[in-house]
C-alpha cells in the first residue's frame, strides 16, 4: 500500500472542499482499502465522512422513500419502511456479501463500487478501466463472469452491485452535493457503460459527494422482489440477477419495473420485458413471452453464452414469484 494522508471531516461543505482538492471519500472502506492493498488505487489523501448526518430513512412527503447516502446496507435491509414499500431493496441487499461487510458497507459506497473482474484487480493484466489505452485482457480471457449487455471494446466488466438493480429497477434518483451546489441525477443516468472512456464509471463531477438515494412513490398495490442465481448461496457475485416490481389493478398489470444483474456493464433496465408486461392478465405466457426479450441485444463472450438463456430463466421465475403464479 502506497503512502496517502488522511482527514475525517464533519459536514457536508468540508467534505466537498477536501474532495475538491483530489481527496477521495472513504466511509465503510469495504472496497476502496481493498483496492489499496492491492495497489489498483492510489490516493493521496483520504476524506472519511463517516461522521456525516446521511444515516437516515425517510418517507418522502408524497411517499417516496429517501435512503441516506451512510445508511448501512445492514440497517437499510432491515428498516421496516423499506421492508414494507420496496422489499426488492432488502432482499437485494441482504443477498449481498457478507453479514459482516452489510455491517460495515453503505448505501453511497456499495453503488459506487468498482467492478469485480479479476484482470482489473490484478496489476500485470491489461486493463483500459484500470489504465486506459492498455487493452482489455477478460475479452480474449476467461470470462465466465462477465458482461453480454452494454460491453464495449474497451470493457466487458459487469458492476457488481446487487441492490443498485433494484435502484434501477425502480427508477430512482441520487442525490449530490458539490462544488456548484446540490442536484440530482436519474439512477439510469449515474452509472456509466463503458464505451470508449471505462475508466469513467459514474456521473460524480470533482468533489461531488453523494448524499442520498431516493426511491419514487409507486402506484399501490406494489409487489415486488429480487433474485440472485450465483455459484454457491453464500458471499458471491451473480451470475445473473432480476428485480422485479408489479402493480396489478383490476386483474390487469398497469405498472412494470425490471431490471437485471450480473450481465450487465452496468444494471440492466429492461424496457422491452415491462413493454410486454403493462396491459395484460398475469399468466404463465405472459411471463415467458416477456422474459424471452431480457436479452435483446446481448453480446456473449467466448465463456458467457450461457448467460443469455440463464436471464431469460431468472427473469421467467421472479416474474412468476411476483406475479403469484409460480
């Protein structure tokens, strides 16, 4: 580990002045002192905003929910308000690594997470999101893992977080505060494809710290859920993944929200599978049909082929589950 300093900071505006100047926030550190040991990150300085005031949550006044940006993952997985309207958010995060890590790791932290591809992690391989121009060892490599929607040339690494394609999912929006003030950006529109640029993964500006993440009120009855498939049931990556939101009025499914994990460069909306869905009586046609669109588009690699069918099964099954016809 290369020589940094450190600050602990106490609001908002110190936190963006010190980030301003090339600091780089650390809250539960379950990823970024990783990264560090293993000399893939390098900062200077560190800016520990633990102590800041983003640890609640709250309902929005239209009813909404608004996630603070240090909420633990373990605290918010258990919070009975996320529980009650988005239990998609709990359970995402409670199928994500370990009880201890949900302990330590925060909401802000866990979508700003960097992938988990082992030729990113190891110095030695050529990585362009690590040191652009450099190539991109995972497409001629083993690359069972990886990404066959939103890959590029440069890049065919997933992100790694479960509970950001619930956020996806349900079209929530993050909230920032930096240098020019506070704004908000659409979750669709914060996280990065890889493109020709993979080394810039998110919508962050210089100094830009996140402070919340807010899930918009959603037409009631809701239902919904998330389902990881992954090698072993315990502290592991998705192989892929579905979260799914139904309101069904009337006999008649009026809202659809689905994303996916695990096959994506980022979290994967799929608009086409709600296109199918919006309109029509919930039945086991219905979910096949639509479920048969969750890979439009995809582009496997030499050792992910497989990954296609395997989305268009685990979208297939949560929409059942959901849906209450399985």
């Amino acid at each position: 580990m290369h020589p940094f300093s450190y600050t602990r900071v106490s609001d908002t505006h110190e936190a963006v002045n010190a980030g301003s100047r090339g600091g780089r926030y650390i809250a539960g550190g379950t990823t970024l002192v990783d990264l560090m040991r293993e000399t893939v990150e390098r900062p200077e300085t560190l800016v520990d905003i633990s102590g800041l005031p983003l640890d609640k949550v709250t309902v929005t006044e239209r009813g909404g929910l608004r996630i603070g940006a240090l909420v633990s993952m373990s605290e918010a997985a258990a919070h009975p308000k996320v529980r009650t309207l988005y239990p998609v958010v709990s359970q995402a995060l409670e199928l994500s690594a370990s009880a201890q890590l949900r302990n330590m790791a925060t909401i802000g932290g866990n979508i700003m997470q960097r992938t988990r591809c082992t030729y990113f992690r190891d110095v030695t391989a050529a990585c362009n999101k690590r040191e652009p121009g450099s190539g991109c060892s995972a497409r001629d490599g083993f690359n069972r893992m990886h990404a066959i929607l939103g890959t590029s040339d440069d890049c065919v690494a997933t992100h790694p977080s479960d509970v950001a394609v619930a956020f996806a999912a349900l079209e929530a929006t993050v909230h920032l505060v930096g240098p020019d003030g506070e704004r908000r950006v659409p979750f669709a529109d914060f996280l990065l494809r890889p493109g020709t640029t993979p080394k810039r993964e998110h919508a962050l500006g210089q100094g830009e710290l996140i402070t919340a993440v807010e899930i918009p009120p959603l037409p009631r009855p809701l239902k919904s859920g998330y389902l990881k498939v992954r090698d072993r049931q315990s502290y592991e990556f998705a192989l892929t993944s579905a979260a799914v939101a139904l309101h069904v009025r009337g006999g008649v499914i009026r809202e659809a929200k689905v994303a996916a994990g695990g096959v994506g460069t980022v979290p994967w909306k799929l608009p086409a599978v709600e296109e199918h869905l919006i309109g029509h009586r919930p039945s086991e046609s219905l979910w096949a049909s639509a479920a048969a669109r969750a890979a439009d588009g995809s582009r496997p690699l030499q050792h992910n082929g497989f990954k296609a069918e395997l989305l268009k099964r685990t979208v297939e099954r949560q929409l059942r589950i959901v849906g209450g016809t399985k």
